[in-house]
C-alpha cells in the first residue's frame, strides 16, 4: 500500500524488509531471555531471574513497537515462529545453558542485533525514511545498555 508519506514505494519494501529482519531477531532473543529466566539456577539466581525478566519485558515492548512501525509503512507484520525464525540474524538456543554461558550467548546476541540495526540505519537513510531510522536508533540505544549490563556480569 503506498502511504503518500514521501517516500519511494521500493524504498519503502526495503525498510520494511530490513524491519522484519529486526521484529523477528527481537522476537528470538525475547523468547532466549524467557527460557533463560525459567531456568537459570544456581548462585545469584533471584538476581538473574529478575534481570532476564526485565529484559524480556523490555524487549516485549520493542517487538510491538516495530511490528506497529511495519503497519505504518504500509505492510504487515509476520507473526509466526517459523516466519521469526526465518528471518532471524540470531538463533534459537535449544540447550539448557549454565548461568555464565547464558549471559555471554544473550551479549552475542545484542551485539550481533546492534551491528545489524546499524547497518539499516545507514540504509534506511539513504531512503530519507528518517522517522524510521530515528525509531531503529532509540532501539539500538536500549540495547547498548542491555549490552553493558551483561558485559558487567562477563568480566
């Protein structure tokens, strides 16, 4: 559909291409972190528990967000865990990690996630869609701070 909001409609079938890469890794590292809530044990576990649930909680909200930034473009969001997993940079993890390998593989993630969104920003520009890469900043700097949290428990 084109929205008349200025921009080129190939243009835009490319940032929402670009945004359904992003809805769907922030869908993978959303039910990452909710596996690692369930099951983290061991030594500070409260303090883990309550530290992945804010993450998921965080991450809950930027999903609707971005899929919500989708519909603005005039698309629709994919919603299933096959579609999720398709279009994914990140992966699903299927072991039950220990607290240490739980924390360092969501830091990969986040970082993985950033360098992706980063380069859509750059592209996104390029289409002056600037509404949109403004919107994928703000993600970016959320999860930097996700990002430095871990970092603090990886030293």
């Amino acid at each position: 559909m084109d929205t008349k909001l200025g921009i080129p409609q190939k243009d835009m079938k490319t940032n929402v291409k670009n945004l359904t890469v992003v809805l769907a890794s922030e869908m993978v590292l959303y039910v990452k972190t909710r596996k690692f809530h369930w099951n983290v044990a061991g030594n500070s576990f409260m303090e883990m528990h309550k530290l992945f649930e804010g993450q998921y909680n965080e991450l809950e909200l930027i999903i609707d967000e971005v899929a919500e930034r989708i519909g603005k473009l005039g698309d629709k969001a994919i919603g299933t865990m096959k579609e999720f997993n398709d279009h994914s940079v990140l992966k699903e993890c299927t072991k039950y990690e220990e607290k240490d390998a739980m924390v360092k593989e969501l830091l990969e993630d986040y970082r993985t996630l950033i360098n992706k969104i980063r380069d859509f920003i750059k592209e996104t520009e390029e289409t002056d869609d600037f509404g949109t890469a403004d919107f994928l900043t703000a993600i970016i700097q959320k999860h930097e701070e996700q990002a430095w949290i871990l970092r603090r428990y990886n030293n």
